[in-house]
C-alpha cells in the first residue's frame, strides 16, 4: 500500500459522507485489505486441515508401531527355537523386521489400490499436486517402510538378546 493511498481514502470517504448523509456508518478499506479479510477464512482452514494432517500421521504411525511389536511378539516362539538351533541374532533380527515389512508392505498396496480408486473422486481436494503423483506416492511408501523398519528393530532385537529358554518357557 503507498502511503498516499490512506490520505486518499480518507479524502474519498470524507466526499461520500458529505455527499450522502446515511454513508456515516461506512467503512472504507483497500483492496489489499479486503483481499486478506477474505483469505484469512481460508488460511484458517488450511492450517486446521494440516493440524488434523500430522495428528493422522501421528495416529497412523502409532498403529504401524503397535502392529510392529505385536507382529514380533507373535513370532518370539519361531525366533527362539531358530536361536536354540544356533542362528545367529544378527539373521533372527532381519527375520523379525522382515516380517514386518511384508505386513507392511501388503497395507500399503491395499492402500494404493484403495487411493488410486479414490483418487478421482477426491481430486478437487488436492492443491498443488495431483492424486496419482509418484512423488508424493513414493514418500508415503518410503517413510511407512522406514516407520515400520524402525518400530520393528527394538522389539526384534530385544527378542534375539533375550535368554532362549526364557522365550519357549513363556510361550
């Protein structure tokens, strides 16, 4: 906004009231001015939808972790006798995340067929980037693979440490 154009308005505004008495309770603003009235609206809903965004993440991860750890626990009896029988930790650990990521990796291609499905009928809701970008497909396919590897190492590990006995006597 130049600063001449505050006088102008004012002068401008002056005119009207002088011109129509009914104008007093008028009120002027610029463009520029009416423009972010507007998009404040708009703005407000785009950072309550990218709020609700990352909770969802945030609420997706925690599953993918749950599911992680219970997935390792289910196979704590298979990794234990594979221990007994002299497989080192090392493999015991890959054998647990793998698992894992199969699991994983099966959602995941539920959910791109489920997405690309959907994608058509959700498509005026994207902005900036289209439903079947593989960009932003690889990111989610990345970064739940990642999430998932991640969840499964601690309790994989915890379990290829643990005494063997220990595992069979308590299944």
């Amino acid at each position: 906004l130049r600063p001449d154009a505050h006088d102008r308005i004012a002068d401008i505004t002056a005119i009207v009231r002088g011109a129509v008495p009914d104008a007093s309770a008028m009120t002027t603003t610029d463009v520029a001015t009416q423009r972010d009235h507007l998009l404040d609206a708009q703005r407000a809903r785009a950072a309550l939808l990218g709020l609700l965004g990352v909770v969802s993440f945030g609420l997706g991860m925690a599953g993918v972790f749950a599911m992680a750890g219970e997935t390792v626990q289910r196979r704590l009896r298979d990794a234990a006798i594979r221990m007994a029988l002299g497989a080192p930790s090392a493999q015991v650990v890959r054998q647990l995340v793998s698992s894992v990521l199969l699991v994983v990796a099966g959602g995941l291609l539920a959910g791109l067929v489920a997405g690309g499905l959907g994608a058509r009928a959700a498509g005026s809701l994207f902005y900036g980037v289209q439903p079947s970008d593989p960009s932003t497909i690889a990111t989610v396919v990345v970064t739940m693979l990642a999430s998932a590897a991640l969840a499964a190492i601690a309790p994989a590990r915890r379990a290829a440490t643990s005494d063997v006995l220990k595992l069979l006597k308590d299944e």
